[in-house]
C-alpha cells in the first residue's frame, strides 16, 4: 500500500486530537438504566480510545485536548500517562468546564444507548492557541474526529491542527464520528465536515455519515464510488465506508475497494466496536500492511472490545488481536 | 409551639419545591475521586432529600419541580412515588436539559466534596406556569431551597409560589442552601435570597449562609439576634442558625431561643446532616412539638444519615429516630 | 398632601434611577419611517426625562446609571451636566455595551411608533456595585423605572437601591414604565415588577401597565381600588393609575382619590407626555401641594412637551408651566 | 486578461451577499460626534455598496441577505428596488433581529471613524437554506465580504456558497473587508478567511489584513508574492493587495502585477473608498478590461464617493467615473 507515505523520521506515530471523556458504563445490564444502581468509570471519548488502541499496539502515541480542572481531569490524564501516551499536550481548562460524561445503557447486547453530558465540556474548549505546530510537526499522523468540529473554539482549533498536518506532511485520519447533540443543524454539520474532510488522508464513516455530509449534494441516492471520489479530488488517498453488518468497504484513490468482514463475538455491547476498529486499522496501514489485512486485523480487534465491558480498557494488545486472527483461521 | 399554626384542614401536608439531582457516590471511599471506580446512584438535592425524609415519617407530601426527559428523570420520578410522594406536580422537562449531578469523594469521614453538574439542569428550567395556587394551597406547608432562586425561570417559579403560599395561609420553610455554583455574584444571591426570605415562616441556615444575605448591611460582625430580629419584622416567626460543631439555635419570634443539642454517630461521611435534621425538625414543628424537641428529633435523624452511604434512601423512619433518642437517653 | 414626608435636611431632592439613552427623532414626519431621511439627537429614556424635567424645575437632581464608553455616552453626560444634573454616579461602562437608541416615527400626532436598539445596552450593565448607600441616604426621593428591572445586573442594582432607600427614609417613586422587548414573559415581568412595587412610595402606571401586574391574581375585571389597597398593604402612599383619554386618578391611601384633567395642546407627537406629566406632579408632591394641583402642573408640564419635538430638550421651567395654567385659567 | 472567464451564458452579472445594514452620517461634519445634532440615513455595508455601485453601472445584480423586519430593514429593501438590484434573495429575518447601524464621526478629511451597532443584527442571521444553488448559478460573478464570516449562521451560510459557486463555474470575489467587532480573536478570524479565500478567485484586502490572515505562519516578514502565491495554489487567479496612500497592487496568477494609481479629490471623508474602488475594478474585469484600466476605473469611482456625504447612494455612473479619467487625463 505506497499511497499512503508515512515519514518514518518522525519521533512520534500518532497524535489523537479532540475528545477526552468518561464513560460511565452500567454494571447490572441488560435492563434499562432507571433500575441500574452502579456505574464503573472508564476514559472515553472516540479519539481517545483510538489512541489508547494505538498506544497498546506499542505505537509512540500523543494527545491534543483539553481536560477540566477536577478529579475527572486529573483521572483521565492519569490514565493516558499511565497507557505510554504523552500528555504533554493535554491543557487542564480553568474555565469552570466539566468533564464530558457518557453513561451507557445496556438493555440488550444490540439494544444499547448513551447518556451523555455535553454541557459546558472541556474537550469543545481546546483553542488554536493549544495547537503546537512544533508538535504536529513530530508525528507520522494525526486522527481528528468530527465530534471537535461541533463548537468554538474547539472547531477553529482542529482547523489549525489540520493546516500545520498538511503543512508538515503529516497524515491526517479523519473519524466522522457524528453525534447530533452540539450541532446546531444537519447542515451546519455538514458545511465544516467537508471543509474539514478536504484537507484529510483518510476518511473512516458509516455511510449515513457521509450521506449527512453529502446532504447538500442533493443527490437521489447515495453511491460509495460518487462519496470517495470527491475525497480524491481534494487530499484523500483513502476512504472507508461502513455499511452495518454488511461490513465495511475501504475505497482507494488507485480505484480498488477492499471489503472488511466481521469476526464472531460474543457481545456484550455495540459500543467501542468503531474505535477499536479504527486502532487496529489505522495500526495495519501505518506499518505498511496490505489494506485487506489492516481491515482484518481492525476486526479483530473490535470482536475483542465488543465482548468487553469498557471501550478504552478493553483495549487490546497486539498479541491478543492475533490470538483471534490465528484462533479463526483455524 | 403555638407561633407556627399549621392549617389543619388541608390536604397534604407538605410540599417541597426545587431540585431534584441524582447523587453518585463514591462506593470505593477514603481516598481522592480520581481512585474511584464505582458509584452508586441516588436520589438528591436538599429538598427532594427533606422532602423523602418527611414522607417516611409519614408526612403527606407532595413535590413541584422540573426533571429530565431521560432515564434519570424517570429513576426520580418513580423513585419518589415508590416513597409515597405525590409527583402530579413533577414535570417532565422537554428543553433538552439533563438531571443535575453530585458525584460525591470521601477522602475520610470529614473530608468530604462535591463535583457538581449543575449546566442546563432540569430543576433550574421550573416555570411559573409549573406552580399552581390550586396546588399549593392544598398544603400546610411548603420548603423552599435557595438553590432555586439561582436563575431564572425557576427564580421566578419560587417567588410565584411564595405569594401563593402567602396568599392561602400556607406555612413556609426557607432552607437557605446556599451554593456559589450557578449565581453570578455574592452580591445577586444576597439580593435574592433576601427577598424570598421576608416571605418566610421558618429560615433555616448556617451562620455563613445568614452572614451572606446581610453583605450589604455592612455590619461590623454578624449577631444571632440581630439577624433573627430583621425577619421577625417581616413574616418570619422562626430563624435557625447554625453553628457547626456548635450546635443550632432556634430563635423565635416570642423573644425565646432554643439550642439543639448533636447525637454522637460513626460518621461515614458529612453529607445529608442537614437535611436530615430539616425533615425531623420540621416534623416536630409539624406537629405541634416543643421546639426543643423537634431540635432534638432532628439531630437524631441527622446522626442515622450521616453514618450511612446515602442521603435520600438513608432518611429514617419515626421509630429508627426514636430509637436513637431511648438508646442515647438510656 | 402630609402622606408623603419628604425629608428637609437631605442634601438633593431627587436622583432618577436606571434607563439613560438617546432618542433620534425624525425630522421629516407624517410619513413612515422608511421616508424618513434625516434624525435629530437628543437625551431619552423614561427616567432620565423625568430627571432633566425635574432639574428644568430647579430640583437638586442626580442620576445613577450606566453609559456606554463612546460618543452616545459622552453626549449624554454632558447633556445631563449642561442639565445642573449630578453626574458623579454615572459610570462608564467598559465591556463593550452600546447606548440603547430609540427611533421614533411620527406618521401623524396620534399614530406614533419607536424602533427600539436594546441589545447590550450600558443601561441595562448597572450593577449592585455601583449603587452608593451613601449617595441614595442624601436624597429626598429616588426614583425608579420598570424597565430597569428587565435584565439582570441592572435588576439587582435596582433592589439594592430599594433596600437603602427603604431603610434611609427616601421616598420612591416607581414609574412603572412597561416595554414588552427585553423581558422573557409576562409572568416575569409581573413577579419582578410586583417584588418592587411592595416597597415603593408612590407607583404611577397606566390601567394596562397594573394590570399585567395583577395577571397572577386571575380577577375577573380590574378595579381600581383593590389595584390601590394592594400596595397601601405595604408601603405605597400613592397610587397614580392613568386611564388615557379619561384622565388619571390618583388613589391615596387614606382614602381619597383625585381626578386629573387634560390640558389642550397642538400636538406634535404623544412622546414625553407620561415623563413630563411625573416630572410636574412629582415636582408638586415635593412641595407639599394639595395633590390636585400638583396633577394639573404635571399636565400642563404634558401638554407644552407634547407640542414640542424632543421630550427631554423640551421639558418645561415652572414659568412655562405656570403660564400655561394660567392662560387656560382666563 | 483571459485568467477570469466569466460564463457569458448566465442571466445575472453579479450578486453580492452578505451585509445590508444603515450609516447613518453625520450632517454637522468637521466636529466629535457628541456635538452632532443631525444624522441622515443611506444604505450601506461593503456587499451593499459594491452591489449598488455595479448596479448604477449597469451591471445585472441581486443580492442574499437578511434584513430586519423593521422600518429600517423595509428601507434597505425598497433603495435596492429602485436601484434596479433584484431582491428576490433578500429575506425579512423574523427573529426580532435589528438592522446593523454605522454612525459616522467626520472630525476632518481624514480623521473618520464609525460608531458600530452590531448586537443582534439581521445581516448575521444568513441561513445557509437562505442560500439557493439555482439563484447562485444563473450568475456570473458573486462577491463575498469577511464580514458574514464572523458569526454562525451567515458563516455557515458563506461557505454553501461558495460551495454552489464553485461547483457552477461562477466566479468569487472576496472582498476581506475585516473588522474586529464581532470577531472573538484574530485567530478565529484568520482560520475562517483562510478556508474561505480557498475557494475565491480575486481576493481584494489591504496589506494589514492579509498580514490578519498569515497570523499563524509566523512569517518574518510579509512579502506581496508569497501572500499572492498561496492564494494561487489554491483557486485564485489574482490578489489585490491595497498599501495604503501608496496605492494597490494586483497581482495576477501569471506572474505579472500590476501597480493602481489614485486620482485627486476634494475628500469630505475616506469611508466608502474601498468600496467604490471594488466596483468599479470588478467592473472592469468583468468587462475583459486590461487589469490596468479596470484599476484606474475603479480609482476614479472612489475618488468620486469620497468627495461625497454617502458611500451607497454616491456610487457614480459610466458618465460620471469617465468624466473624471478624461478631465485627469487632460
């Protein structure tokens, strides 16, 4: 795979930018969550478990974020240091902000949903003056997921973080990652997705996503074909779409698609499929690995976090993703 | 007690207004948050906890307010008909707001603190439209909290409901409750809180908390009596001050003061003292106590919450307070 | 008139309270606003004429309020200064606030609009801070406006004001002064304006204006009287209630009641007419005057601003006032 | 010059989008605005000027925008009316939004500065569903102002069309045009014009905002050509850059500049140069004049306006800007 150039002089792998949160996962399930009356804290946040991912397969990883100034803040940058991933630029805000909160309600292992906090959180305060270009300028790539394009100063921050990347010659992974709640509209959603996605590598989403992302296209229905190629115009070498249970399909600027499959699970929950997915994706493509084997390897690893009880801790290692790799090729 | 005539020929007996929370405790204590792992949900919110408190010693109670339109909306709302509380005036919030949060930390039992969620909480989206005379006039008496005058609506909601209360002959408890989070100035909640205040029958706050509202009296240093006196000339008939580790006093209109007495207990954590003795205090006024007695029902009941995990669930029956006072009388 | 006692020894005779703009008055009128090319700059807003009136009338005036830090703000001081009125409690504010500006339109002297500026206001900006025990203590009488009590700080400053002139002895004179625009609701307004009037001397507004007031007492019509005897219950003196065409009434709490007549004027526009009318009858009220003859001063002092094209440039001297009377008395 | 082509096909010439707002000028000049009396209103707002200027000459124009649902606004909508600029595109915001007003302060010819309100304005409250891709492409040329970037939604509404220009062959002008009210940081400012500026053909801006936009390169020093070549990666065919008393530059995607002059005038006040340069520039490019000749129209027009009392309504004609090149050239 030589359409993605990694600069190898590079002192960091990977850099996530965004959101930092804690989850807060039921621990009586498989009921609603009025009759749950225990909570387990886990960090959180889509970036963060893909870095955390990434940090677990033992590469050098980084972090771009703000924390609020509280016991969940300092939990939370106590965990990154605590999994190798370097904080030095993770900001402690001192504007009186919380910590973004997600419980999670477990009804079924398919029937899941979240709760969240979005108020007035630290991650949507990260601001362009905490953008180091010194530090993009140290990593092979960097992940930004539209989740911190919702609100200032938050979205004028990853816009920086986007220029100094193509401006180092530093990857750029694009999680769409949309979540209604901070967005005005659809279509001011959108309008700063695509503006966002033309200055990245990589773009990973359902595709409901890029259909929101397309919504003023006008288009009578949606093609995969149409969505990456208008990528390619711009900056994408590559651009993953994901159809549910009928598995994900990256498409390649070289016009060839790769079509992901599915590892059997027992589930426990649907979430933090997506993240684990994309570390051990997004881990396969950094080492230079044909996409069909990235996309397997990412498999693998969401059948391990899907069958766990947190996103982030779940996390598995190299050897553990193999493990089911082999084990299913038996 | 004959300064305090409770109107017998109503319906319910009590209604407390204003927030509703849900707190999270630390399960694993004695230690900083950030070494938490797990916490347990209960109902909360001073008034919703004094208000449980009076119905499990069999008070009819009632309760005006705001909820979440989410699964911890739901958890209160049927968490106070499961107590017997009458939640036809509970409303279900459909603004978008969440249910605000207490997330409790236990370094030791006298260490204790509160991380709030208090952004676009449900409690504080109450209306005046939400208040209804017919409602409150049906009742001997209603509680007040000063965290509701902290912003508006539910500013205005409280001072509606203090000239309906006014209006029927309805007695008012005042629980002071001050918390800096979500007023904008010393100055404002002063200014506020005075104004509610001269409506009221009952107040009942810390020293701290009286010294605030009289900021802009300028006085050299704060006295009992004098602050007692002031309200005396508007409604009030009882003003409770309290102390700390000093204990409370009761003064009354009549001249008299009362000082209330502290029951030894192995203290888990702080949290719920108040409350707890508010609910057995105002149950003894209820019913026509000595006030000394009252202060002492109360004080038991406070002992029995702070030597358990929770405020609200932890709120004693008539014959678990009495038992305290026969055995510590013994 | 000895229900009002103002007293002798204090140092100023009257300090308006709140609302300090300008007003740009069409030049070319009977016409819509849209043919209107050209606009003359004068000082506005309800108090700050009834004080340039009350100056006019050789009263010891001052004025506490906020004004914007730019050419509007100035413009004002210095008018006011011009005006022998005492500026030193009029602060500049700096955050940024704008003067609120007020375009009238005149389509004919009875059909008369205003385009209203009221966002960011300075006026709006007063805070508790700026509101001087000691200034208000040396004043006779203050007086506030409805309009100060739309917005918080300017709200809370205007409390304050009420507590120290309550406890120093200072009349108050509350114009009530409805404008829907910057209020959140009726129910709002009418909580607030209510909280106030409870501590107010003397209330002028119009049948309209008390009873948006009363709208939380679900009468079946309004009354005079019962509009009356809710403030002598508390501390009004006076009750003023204009009933437009059919002349005002001014209800006094021992009883009696007085007519007000209308004095024949060439009308210009019907601007001015309500602050020129207090500043008249307050002016006779000071001075002792059987209430009737102040009532006249107050509509002479109307009909002269009615026919004039400013309302505070056009605020009358006893001698034109007097001369009016006098010609209608031939 | 054959770098813009501009689509001969298309029923409009122009449409400007953007800001349409009220200056409302000072008729007592040569003074501090405190001591003007007398304001006299005219449209303004640099997309409005530019649009009104391309319309008295002759060029086919229309405008997007919102206007206050207000006199003021009615008036903005009837001057672009009767000077033949299609307002099918121009909406009546209906949130209680007012028109963005500029009082003019003329202390001297060159000592002029504006008194801005900007709180609330209609002109900001651009939606992009106000937006019509079909309006967008039956035109040849539209024009962006910085302006309508500072605030969501009308920034949202800038970038869809840009978006429907693009996609259609129509041609972008981007007129800077930053001012720093509204703005939160230069930062947010600089993030926001480089996205856009992206996407625009001829950028026009002064030296100092183009350094505004090159904030975060961190550039020793700046340097025409490589402002200009940036640009030139991106969309851009030329790049206006205006130094001041020593003239403007344009330089063009070809390599060559090419070097503006100013005409004499006897100034009343400077506002407004910038403008009627802009259209009579664009005129000239749009016209497939030699870039020289279309500068030295568009320094004839602004030589005109400046010795004018208004910017809009003394936007000249063909006749009047060619009356003035033949008598210089005498």
């Amino acid at each position: 795979m030589n359409l993605l150039n990694f600069d190898q002089n590079k002192k960091l792998d990977f850099i996530g930018v965004g959101r930092l949160c804690v989850d807060l996962n039921a621990n009586e399930i498989h009921r609603p969550m009025e009759e749950t009356m225990t909570f387990t804290k886990y960090v959180g946040g889509s970036p963060a478990n893909i870095t955390i991912g990434l940090s677990r397969l033992n590469m050098k990883s980084g972090f771009i974020g703000r924390i609020a100034d509280d016991q969940m803040g300092r939990f939370i940058k106590q965990y990154l240091n605590n999994n190798n991933i370097d904080t030095s630029n993770v900001i402690t805000d001192k504007s009186g902000s919380v910590t973004g909160l997600a419980f999670t309600e477990i009804k079924s292992p398919t029937d899941c949903s979240i709760l969240m906090y979005r108020d007035n959180v630290a991650d949507l305060k990260l601001e362009p003056n905490d953008v180091s270009e010194e530090y993009i300028k140290q990593s092979k790539a960097i992940l930004i997921s539209g989740t911190a394009l919702a609100k200032s100063p938050s979205r004028e921050a990853v816009f920086l973080a986007l220029q100094y990347a193509r401006k180092h010659g530093v990857m750029v992974f694009f999680d769409v990652d949309y979540r209604p709640y901070t967005w005005e509209s659809e279509q001011e959603t959108a309008i700063f997705y695509n503006l966002a996605a033309e200055k990245c590598d990589v773009i990973i989403g359902t595709r409901e996503e890029f259909d929101m992302m397309e919504k003023m296209e006008n288009y009578e229905k949606s093609d995969d074909w149409v969505t990456a190629k208008k990528w390619f115009d711009f900056n994408a070498k590559m651009v993953v779409i994901k159809h549910g249970a009928d598995g994900s399909i990256a498409y390649a600027k070289d016009g060839k698609s790769y079509t992901g499959s599915v590892f059997p699970a027992k589930i426990v929950k649907t979430f933090g499929a997506g993240d684990s997915y994309a570390a051990g994706f997004i881990y396969g493509l950094m080492n230079g690995w044909q996409v069909n084997k990235a996309m397997e390897f990412g498999s693998a690893a969401a059948s391990i976090v899907i069958s766990s009880h947190s996103c982030s801790d779940a996390m598995p290692t190299y050897e553990q993703i193999s493990s089911v790799i082999d084990n299913h090729n038996k």
